[in-house]
C-alpha cells in the first residue's frame, strides 16, 4: 500500500508578529517611567562662566554683606560699613527705600557662611519693598588663584 503522503505548502506570510515587540515596548516605557525621576536627584552640574561686565547704576547701590560668622554688615552711600542686628537692619533698609524707591540692593555672602544665613536677608528687603536685588561674586580669575 502506497501512502501518499501529500505536503500541504504553507503559504508564506509577508506579516511581522508585532506583539512581542509591544510587550518589550511597554516594559521598557515602565523603566523609563520609574527610573526618570530618581536620575535628577545629586546631579552635579557647572554653570557657565562668562566675561560679561558688571551692571553699572548711577546711584551707589547699598552692599548687604554676611561674614563667615553670620553678622551682618551695612554700607550705604559709600559710607564706612557698619555692623547692624536683624532689627536694625530692618529700620534702615525701610528707611533707605522710603527715600528711594528704585533703591538697589547688592547682597554679598561670605561662602564659608551658610546658604541660611545669607537667605535670611532675602524676605527682609522684600518686606521693605526692594525690588532690585543682586548677588555679589568674584570674577573667575581672582576666586583663589583659579584661571
């Protein structure tokens, strides 16, 4: 008895199986939305360093400064600087912006000082109404005999 045995020819099918690849997708899309938030925490960035010159103001600005033990110091109208408190410091950065509204205040902050004691300074010339404040730096060049 012969067999015959016939080969059914499977068509060839032109299609791609795109399910394994959306399962691999997804997973991959849950990584990335898990991982991504925890990859801004401690990151450590240098800002970018310039040449631009300082801005200049025809009225002498009044220099807030904090020392490496948190006193605060005063120098207005190119006076002596002077050691004011917290409540003094109040009354005449009040007084300064009662008698000159478009005042500007330089805030400068020794860098061994800390990042809290500088900061205090900030909602005291807000509640006197100042609105021009900078930060005062070294240039690049003189910040310990760096380049």
């Amino acid at each position: 008895m012969r067999t015959t045995h016939r080969r059914h020819k499977r068509k060839l099918k032109s299609e791609i199986n795109v399910v394994p690849y959306i399962d691999v997708m997804l997973v991959l899309l849950i990584i990335f939305m898990v991982t991504t938030p925890m990859m801004n925490l401690g990151v450590d960035i240098q800002l970018p360093q310039t040449n631009a010159k300082s801005l200049q103001d025809k009225k002498d600005p009044v220099v807030v400064s904090v020392d490496a033990e948190g006193q605060v110091y005063l120098t207005a109208n190119g006076a002596k600087r002077e050691q004011v408190s917290i409540d003094e410091f109040k009354k005449k950065i009040t007084a300064f912006h009662d008698a000159n509204p478009e005042l500007q205040v330089l805030l400068a902050g020794d860098d061994r000082v800390g990042y809290g004691k500088v900061y205090q300074i900030l909602p005291i010339l807000q509640e006197a109404g100042i609105s021009k404040i900078g930060l005062m730096s070294q240039p690049q060049s003189a910040q310990n005999g760096k380049p």
